[in-house]
C-alpha cells in the first residue's frame, strides 16, 4: 500500500505496528498496591499486566487476580516470580517450589512468560542446579521461563559477586531471556549490542531508563536517562519481535495519583512511538512522490 502525501509531510496510510504487547508491572505503581496497577492499565489503554508477586496480597492470590482481570478487561501476560530479596518468604523458602507456584499460576490465568532472576549466590545448592532444573522444568509448559540480566555490585571499586552462576545472560544457556534496561544502565552494558547477541532468545523486555549510578537500580521512565530505549525498541519493531514490552518503573515521587499516570502514559507514549518508528521511515521526493525508505 502506497501512503498519501498530505501536503505537508508523508502520512503512511496503514501504519502497521509489531506484534509486541505493551504493558505494565504491577511495581510500576508501587506505593500503590496491584488492584491500581489493573485500573491505571484500563484507563491509560495498556495491552495488559505483568504482576510482580511481592509482599501484596493482592499480587499472591490466583482468585484475586483473575477477578481484577476479568473486572478490568486487562489480560496478565506475564508473572514476575518472587525471587527479590524483599520477597524471600513470599510463596515459601524453597526457590524451586516459587517457581513451580509461578509457572502454576501463569498458566491458570493465561499469562506466557514467567519472569525469573539467576540465584544468589549464597542459594548454593539452587544455583547449582539452576540452568539444568530450568529447562527441566521448560520442557514441561508451554510458559516461557526468562531469566533476567541483573547488574554487579561494587564496592571500594571492587565487583562483589551477589549471582550463581552471575547476573549476564549472554554468559550461559538460557533458552528465554528477560532485557531489562535499567539493570543495564547499573551494570554498563549495552543494551542494543546485548539485544542483538540474544537473538531469539529475547523474548521479554522490561523497558526503563536509568544513567548508570553505581549500585542503584533507578528505573526511569523511558527517554529520562541514558539507555537507548528508543534505538532497541525501533530495533525490536524492525526484528519483527512478537513478545512483551513491560513498562516497569519507579513512580514512587509522585506527589499523588495524578502524577503517577501522567509518567506510566508518558511511558506508553514512548514506548508506542518507537515501536512504530521502525515502519514509519518515509520520504517526499521532489516530484512530491510518498516512497518509503525502509527501517533506519
């Protein structure tokens, strides 16, 4: 389909946007509790929620959740395992039973991916095991298990090892695999070069910002720090990536409720414009022709 020139620039006639559903972690309303996450998600039109099962009730109960769901007309695409540090008790001790409970809940709320972080490294015996369990346990669900990249933490200058077997994905055998680019931000890495050598197996993007502060996880929104989130969404959008933008970021100074869906619909704003910008590179020749140069 040839776009139409309106006189004043190119307009393409059908934009056609990737497959990618843009949505929102339940921690990006944080101190607010997931039932907000559910509401802001329906008024601000996101594609649906990734829970991140915390100490929140809301977040750890099945029935709960599927009611909010169903209330909001917001599907859950994915769940967030409780493996943080403040969620140790959530869901039992056992780091193998959170993820069996995760990968059931997923699958009982139709949610297709599971979100998991490598373990400390004081979990021995469970890091030990780690990559062998996870495609065990891949080879029974059709959820995807995608481990995240998480950042080193220095002190007096030094690299403190605090993940077994450590915190780059690119660095073992992970069939799926979580970007997340605040924690690219913290750990200097290059989040476009690391989308690229992931390959197929990106299938899971926590989209933030961050400048790269030492040991601190800031989760910007989108485009207020110095990754580029543009450039790997626009690279997504040209790759043909199907799976899930998560928007998760920090909203916690935001004066009141207001201000907090003002920064999650700048974030989706962002998101949805460079996830276009892919298809939308045309040009006006000067015989006023509409021609499209392809992805940048």
């Amino acid at each position: 389909m040839t776009p139409q020139h309106d006189g004043a620039g190119a307009v393409p006639a059908g934009l056609r946007l990737p497959d990618a559903s843009v949505t929102l972690s339940t921690a990006s309303v944080y101190p607010e509790k997931a039932p907000s996450a559910f509401e802001i998600a329906a008024t601000l039109g996101y594609d649906g929620v990734e829970v991140m099962v915390a100490t929140d009730a809301a977040s750890q109960d099945l029935n709960v959740l599927r009611r909010l769901s169903e209330y909001h007309q917001v599907p859950i695409k994915s769940i967030h395992a409780p493996c943080l540090l403040l969620t140790q008790r959530v869901w039992g001790r056992d780091p193998w039973g959170k993820l069996v409970r995760s990968k059931e809940v997923a699958e009982a709320l139709g949610a297709e991916v599971v979100v998991v972080h490598p373990p400390f490294r004081w979990q021995r015996e469970y890091a030990r095991e780690f990559v062998e369990g996870l495609a065990r346990m891949q080879s029974e669900t059709d959820v995807l298990f995608a481990v995240e990249n998480m950042f080193p933490v220095r002190a007096r200058g030094a690299e403190v090892g605090m993940y077994s077997p450590g915190w780059n994905p690119l660095d073992q055998d992970y069939p799926y695999v979580t970007l997340d680019l605040s924690h690219t931000a913290v750990s200097g890495s290059d989040a476009l070069e690391m989308a690229g050598q992931l390959g197929e197996r990106l299938r899971h993007i926590h989209l933030a910002d961050g400048v790269g502060v030492t040991n601190k996880d800031e989760h910007l929104v989108p485009g207020r720090g110095g990754q580029p989130c543009a450039e790997v969404l626009e690279k997504l959008a040209a790759d043909g990536f199907s799976g899930h933008i998560v928007l998760e970021v920090n909203t916690r100074r935001a004066a009141n409720r207001a201000e907090r869906m003002e920064d999650l619909a700048e974030a989706l704003a962002f998101a949805r414009l460079h996830l276009a910008a892919a298809d939308r590179t045309w040009e006006v020749t000067p015989a006023g022709e509409v021609s499209r140069r392809g992805p940048r």
